[in-house]
C-alpha cells in the first residue's frame, strides 16, 4: 500500500469502505435467501454446517466479502490484484499444487483431531441423497468462502495495519498477530482452547503468505481445512461445531495437534517456494525491478512497505534486468 499514492488514512477508509460494503452484501444474501424460501427459523441453526442449505447460506454470506475487499482496494487507486500477490494476480499454479499438499497433510491431522473427538457433535445418520448435495456445496462454494477469509484478514487487513508501522519486519509481525487474534474472534470461540486454534491458524496463514508473497498457500491451507472438515463430518452424519467439544486433557490434545499440522505445512512451504516459482508474464510482471532500484515505485507497482513486498531474500545480486526467473528460484531463509 505504500506508493506514491500512500495517505495514511487511505487504509483506514478502505477498512470502512470494507465493512461498510460487507454489511450490506450480506443483508442482500439473506434477504434473497428468504426471497427464495428460506424459513427464518433456518437462521437459528447456522451453528450445524453439515445441513446442505444452512452452509449454502453462511457460505455466500462470506464469499461477498470479497468483492467488498476490491472495493476497499478502489480507495488506494491501486489494481484490485495487489490484495492477492505481489504478482498483482492469483497465481494458479501455486494454488494447485499447495492445495494438494495442505488436503494431504491437513487431512490426515483432521483425521486424527476427529477422532479425538473434535468438533463432531451427536450423530444422527447417513442420508445419502442430503450427502450428495452437501458435496457439491461444500466442494463449489466452500474453497471461495475460505478465499474470502483471506482476503479480508490477510489481503486486505495485514497489509493495511503494517502499512502503519515504518519497519517492514515489525508491521509483519505485529499484523500478523493483530490478523490472527481477530480471525480467532470471528469465529466465535467458546472456550480458551478453541480461540487457541484459531489463533494458530491465523498464524500459519500468515506465515506462508509472508513465505511465497501471496494468499495462494494460505487460500489453500484453509480451502482443505474447510473442506475436509465438512466432507468428514457430513460422512459421519453428525454436526460441525466452531467450538473443540472435548474436555480439557483431549482439547489440549487436539490443539497441539492441529498446531503441530498447521507447522508441517508451513516448513513444507518453506522449503518447497525455492523450486515452485510464481508464474511471470515477463519484466513487467517482475515485482522486484521497482523495489530494487533507487527510484520510487509509480502507481500500479507493488507496495515497498508491504507484507507483500519484495521477499526478503531478493537482492540485486539475485534479481537484475532480465533476471526475474533466476531471483525467483534463489530464494534463501526469510528474515
């Protein structure tokens, strides 16, 4: 966000402009849901996930945000592509091949958190038919739904709080926390140790889009996390729940777990970002020419000072004029 164009209050009426244009999508959804014969009393029972038309409509009502993610992005003057890398674009190929990786690994842990007794509520049955229905919303719409998480609290909100804060590092860190905390509290935590794995996913998030420099690994990260989730449970015949329904000793467990997951797959990223480079269309699209020079990046590059900025392991020995393929595929340790 930094660019020329920067105004410190530019992210904080993009926050409002966010949030403003969010309430209303969301009034919308539901009023068209109930245009289409939702019953009211369906809204009483978003907290069950598995019910193919109450995740259907807590779906969409999150996907709208992101649009309204594009609209805070008018404020800055910017293309509405910087909130996804720092290619300006989402970059496919990263996001098939980590979300490969993130349904592997996280699956086998969802697995394991499952039967441990997390977040399955009372079993009522198999309803193949209900099933089928629910596969196909979850598998259609839940990937948006889980994009759209994070483009609001890592597209958007990191990069708008560490705009604030002069050192990259610092605003990193401190977003990151900041991010993750209110990620954990959207979620509506019941108890201490549900907040706790929230919070760690933020974390993670946050981690691998300062890795890669986009939201591809993050998008992919809670796209399988989702998914699996619902499919598993749906299977099972019993009911999501936000909260870790289990006693202490087994929550514990079951954070600890899902912590050490959520750490495999950010070291895989870690190592794997050296050889899976960002697609570039040529040295326009070199997000590190601007950065590297000594001149201040014009309108429409990407943000020196933001999360999404040049990785900290280019350097003009690495990255030069016609270079962009070579600094990608050098990348070293961050920090």
């Amino acid at each position: 966000m930094r660019t020329v164009n920067y105004r410190w209050w530019r992210p904080l009426l993009g926050l409002l402009a966010l949030a403003g244009s969010y309430v209303v999508a969301v009034f919308i959804v539901v009023f068209a849901f109930l245009a289409g014969g939702l019953d009211l009393e369906d809204l009483t029972r978003l907290e069950d996930l598995t019910d193919p038309g109450t995740l259907a409509l807590a779906n969409a009502t999150l996907i709208v945000a992101i649009p309204a993610v594009w609209l805070a992005w008018v404020v800055h003057t910017e293309r509405l592509g910087w909130s996804s890398s720092v290619l300006g674009r989402i970059r496919w190929r990263l996001i098939w091949r980590y979300g490969g990786l993130a349904l592997v690994i996280l699956g086998l842990g969802i697995l394991l958190s499952l039967a441990a007794g997390g977040g399955i509520g009372p079993t009522t049955g198999f309803d193949g038919s209900e099933y089928l229905l629910l596969f196909v919303i979850v598998v259609v719409s839940t990937p948006l739904q889980s994009a759209a998480e994070e483009f609001v609290f890592r597209g958007y909100a990191s990069q708008a709080i560490s705009s604030w804060i002069p050192s990259r590092t610092t605003g990193a860190l401190l977003a990151a926390l900041i991010t993750a905390t209110l990620f954990s509290l959207a979620h509506a935590p019941g108890d201490v140790f549900t907040f706790l794995d929230r919070f760690a996913f933020g974390l993670a998030a946050s981690a691998v889009v300062w890795l890669t420099g986009g939201l591809e690994a993050a998008i992919a990260l809670h796209a399988a996390n989702n998914v699996v989730i619902f499919l598993v449970v749906g299977a099972l015949g019993g009911e999501t729940s936000s909260d870790i329904q289990s006693g202490p000793g087994t929550a514990a467990l079951i954070v600890g777990l899902d912590i050490l997951v959520m750490g495999i797959y950010v070291w895989v990223v870690a190592k794997t970002r050296k050889r899976w480079q960002p697609e570039l269309l040529g040295r326009s699209a070199d997000p590190t020419e601007a950065a590297l020079s000594n001149v201040i990046p014009g309108p429409g590059q990407p943000p020196p000072q933001s999360p999404y900025s040049v990785p900290p392991y280019a350097s003009p020995s690495q990255v030069g004029a016609g270079q962009a393929e070579a600094g990608w595929a050098s990348r070293g340790p961050v920090g």
